[in-house]
C-alpha cells in the first residue's frame, strides 16, 4: 500500500494532467453537440426565410379572354401585362390589343381580360368611348371627374387602390372611405373595372 502511495506521490502530475485531457474532451464533446444543433437550426431558419422571400418575389395572375393560352400564372413580381401576354401564348386573332395597357406593371392576384374587337364594337355601341374611365390606372384629375367625386374622395380611391390593390368588382369601391351605394349607383356607368 504504501509503495502505490508512493508511486501516486511522483506521478501526481501525470494523473492531474489526464484529468484535464478527461475534462477538455467531454466539454469539447458537448459544445460540438450544440454548436452542431445552433448550426443546423440556424441553417433552417435560414431555408425558411429563403422560401418565404421566394415567395414574396412571385405574383399569382389570372388571364382570361383573347389570348392563345387562357389560365393562372405564377410569375416573377417584376414583369409586366406584356411579359404575362407572351407567356399566354399571345393574343388571338380575334384580341383587341389596343384596350391592354401591355405596359402596366404586374401585381400579385391581378386579372387581365383581354377583350375581342366584337366586345370592344358592342360596348361602343352602348357607352361614349370617353367617357369610361379605367379606376384601376386613373390619375386623381381623372377621377374628380366623374359625379359626385371631389378631390377627398378621389384621393381616397387612389389611397386605396395603392395600399390594398386594383379593384377587381365595383364593389370593391365600396371598401373606401366615403363611397357608399349611391355614390357607386352615380359613378358606376362612367367606370370601368378592372
């Protein structure tokens, strides 16, 4: 026994030494262990974040009418009714491409129609050309024109318009401030939506 005590007493330092090493590895072992974690939540957090801007850079639309391919496309958020036309294949014969604004940019649930010359004879038969005037890209001069609009409420649609959206229906003008039914019943035959 005493000769272990011994043996012990000159080689303290080899023993307190492999404490250490003992010591150093399990800490070591443990902080890959949650650094490994931290990396790999950090990493998906990451993908996440990824996604939801990928999904911020694409906008969902629907055209319809005289176009080659008719339907709901997911396109990139920066193209315009132009890019979009293209993508649908392009107009048919029988599109009136002079009533698309092919330069009008592009935004997330939007509709295009692409009218027919036959629709676009019938509705001049029925209503003055001038007299309509297209809300969704109406400048607020435009607006004031129409009865029973000053400048508060044309500012209002235009407020509106930028913040929520086009307006898909005339209903949808009765989501802004200061347009009730009869407002809408005076404007309606003098606008058109989209």
């Amino acid at each position: 026994m005493c000769l272990f005590i011994e043996k012990l007493k000159n080689n303290w330092l080899l023993i307190v030494l492999a404490c250490v090493v003992v010591i150093f590895l399990f800490i070591h072992h443990v902080l890959n262990d949650d650094t490994t974690e931290m990396i790999s939540q950090a990493h998906d957090e990451d993908e996440i974040k990824h996604e939801a801007s990928n999904e911020d850079d694409v906008f969902v639309v629907d055209v319809k009418g005289e176009v080659e391919k008719p339907g709901v496309y997911e396109i990139d958020r920066d193209l315009r009714v132009d890019d979009v036309i293209k993508l649908a294949g392009g107009f048919t014969s029988e599109a009136d491409e002079f009533m698309v604004n092919l330069a009008e940019k592009i935004h997330d649930e939007m509709i295009i129609i692409v009218p027919s010359h036959k629709e676009d004879e019938e509705n001049h038969s029925t209503q003055d050309e001038t007299s309509n005037i297209h809300i969704n890209s109406a400048t607020k001069e435009d607006i004031e024109t129409l009865p029973g609009i000053g400048p508060t409420k044309a500012e209002a649609i235009i407020d509106y318009r930028e913040e929520f959206g086009y307006f898909q229906t005339l209903e949808d003008l009765l989501n802004v401030s200061g347009i009730g039914e009869k407002t809408l019943e005076n404007i309606e035959e003098y606008i058109q939506v989209p």
